[in-house]
C-alpha cells in the first residue's frame, strides 16, 4: 500500500500543479482584461498592465477610455492616459474632449489639454467649440425698433457673424448678451441720427459704430462683422407723443376750469348764504319800527301832523317804487306804519 502511495506522488503532484496553474490562469483572465491590454499592444498605445488593472479596480469604463486613448494617439495627440481617467472621475466627457483636440490639431488652432478639460467641465460643448471657431456662425437678431432725432420709428434687423473665443469660453457670456449689445449699439445709432432718411442712405454706419463698441468684450465669442439685413419705416412716434402731450395738456386744462367752476358755485352758495342772513337781519330791524312809532305816539314825542307828514312820505315814496318797479316789502314802509298804527288804536 506504501510503495503504491509512493508510485502514486508524482502523478498527483503533476495533477495538483496543474489546478494551480489553471486557476492562476483563471484568475488572470477574470481580474486582467487581456483583450484591451493586446489591443493597446497591437495599436501602438502601450498601457501597463497594472495600471489597466488598477483602473478596473476603480470601477472606469476602460472601453471608454481605451477607445479614445488610441484615437488620440493616433490622431497625433500626446495624451497621458492619466489625464483621460482624472477627466473622466471628475464628471467630464471624453468623447468630445478627445475630439475637439483631433479637431484643434487639425486646423493648428492652440488648445491644450487642461483648457479643454476645463471648458468641458464648464458645461460647454468644446467639441462644437472648436468647429464654431474653424467655422463661424451667424446669430439673427430680433427686430430691433429704434427712434431717429425726426421722431420716425426704424425697425432694423441684423446679423451678427461671430467665432467662438476659446480663450473667454470659460465664464464668458452667451449670445444673449451679443443679441442685447447689437441691440442697445442699433438704438443709440439710430437715435444719434439727425433724421431717418440719413439712416436709411447710410446703414453701413451702423454697422461701423456697432462694431467700434467692442460689444464682444467679456463674451464667449469674438464678432467679426455686423450686417444689416433689413431697415422698415415704422410709426411716426414724435406725432404720436406730441399729440399724445396735447391730449394730456388738454384734460389738465378741464380738470382746472372743472376746479375754477366748482369754486365758483361754492362762493356763490356762500354769497347766498350770507344775503339771506342779512335779510333776516333786516327783518328783524325792520319788526321794530311799529313798536318804536307805538311807544312815540304814547309817549306824545310825535304828534299828529308829523304822523300825516309820514304818511304822505310813504305814500310818495311807494309811488316812487310803484313807478320804479318795486314793489317789496322791505321798501313799502307805509305797510309797517299801518301796522303800528293798528297797535296803537288798541
């Protein structure tokens, strides 16, 4: 049984190695991706084996980053696959990463990889970025309504050709703003203009004093020309504001002869009020002649001819008053003496 235990250890000892050896295999193909590590090898972008290992570990797309490791290396890049993965941790996007710098080499334009990593991260399309600076683009302006000295309303639209600055791509301001300052430059031009028709004979001077103003300052873009694609006659605003003025100056006046007329019919019902309590004054004066001519008839400080001669200046005067027109109460003071002299007889 011994000697047969003793033939026996090579074989197993052959058998035990070779488990090893096929689980060492296994092993090595379940942990390093030999595929893509011959694929480097084969394309000429050597990757250690570690480091692919390494960033399997780290849970990286290695296709990803492979794939555009190689098309920069053979698009005449030298890239650090290095700065693929920190990109690629930190959130970016490697396609376009990798495709706007094949594209900038291309066209010799200097962009490097840090600027494009950081361009990326911004939120902007680098990728379209490069292409918009090899080929610049138009931007449409709204229809833009402008007032010339004469008051005549212009309606201006334009077109701006602008190429995207890569160095101010980063913070710098989108094409809202060159929409506004185009925008605010037509106005001010515009407005600067003796009368419309010296707009409308010249509308290349806009575009000049537009571009003067260096409206692309502290944008994302450089413009390169500023054409006016269309100029219509609008309103005539001048009229319309002084006739507007007019109407206002108009109701102004209205509301203060309204105020005059309501200040006048105030005063008057004052002046009525204050005659009517001077009537009643008089009045009440006038209800004490019979009593003083009562108390002087028995008193004897009048006597009988002097009652007649009052009586005939009575008379005389509501004759005269009678011819005259008036007939009132307040001037026929032979009715007061009749009266007192009712009271005395009692």
């Amino acid at each position: 049984m011994f000697n047969l235990l003793l033939v026996m250890d090579p074989i197993v000892l052959w058998a035990v190695g070779l488990g090893l050896v096929i689980l060492l295999l296994a092993v090595i193909v379940a942990v390093v991706p030999v595929k893509i590590w011959f694929r480097c090898l084969m394309s000429g972008s050597h990757v250690s084996v570690s480091r692919l290992i390494g960033m399997k570990i780290r849970n990286i797309n290695l296709r990803l980053i492979i794939d555009n490791y190689i098309i920069s290396r053979k698009g005449g890049l030298n890239i650090n696959i290095g700065e693929l993965e920190t990109h690629y941790l930190a959130g970016g996007n490697i396609d376009k990463v990798v495709g706007a710098l094949i594209s900038a080499n291309s066209a010799k334009i200097s962009l490097s990889i840090d600027q494009a990593k950081a361009i990326d991260l911004a939120g902007r399309d680098v990728k379209k970025a490069v292409e918009e600076y090899v080929t610049p683009r138009v931007i449409f302006t709204p229809e833009i309504s402008a007032v010339a000295k004469d008051g005549i309303e212009l309606k201006v639209k334009a077109r701006v050709t602008v190429r995207t600055s890569l160095e101010r791509l980063v913070g710098g301001a989108d094409e809202k703003t060159i929409i506004a300052r185009v925008g605010e430059g037509i106005v001010t031009t515009v407005g600067s203009a003796e009368t419309h028709g010296d707009v409308l004979q010249n509308p290349d001077a806009i575009s000049g004093v537009v571009q003067e103003k260096g409206l692309d300052d502290g944008t994302a873009f450089q413009i390169l020309s500023v054409d006016i694609a269309d100029i219509d006659v609008g309103r005539n605003i001048g009229a319309d504001l002084r006739a507007f003025q007019a109407e206002s100056d108009k109701k102004i006046a209205q509301a203060k002869a309204e105020e005059r007329r309501a200040e006048a019919i105030a005063m008057e019902q004052e002046m009525r009020a204050e005659s009517e309590k001077m009537r009643a004054q008089v009045l009440r004066s006038e209800a004490e002649v019979p009593k003083a001519l009562a108390e002087a008839f028995k008193n004897n400080k009048i006597g009988v001819m002097d009652y007649y001669k009052m009586q005939n200046l009575i008379s005389d005067t509501a004759m005269r008053n009678s011819l005259g027109g008036k007939d009132d109460m307040k001037s026929s003071p032979k009715k007061l003496l009749s009266s007192a002299s009712r009271k005395e007889d009692k």
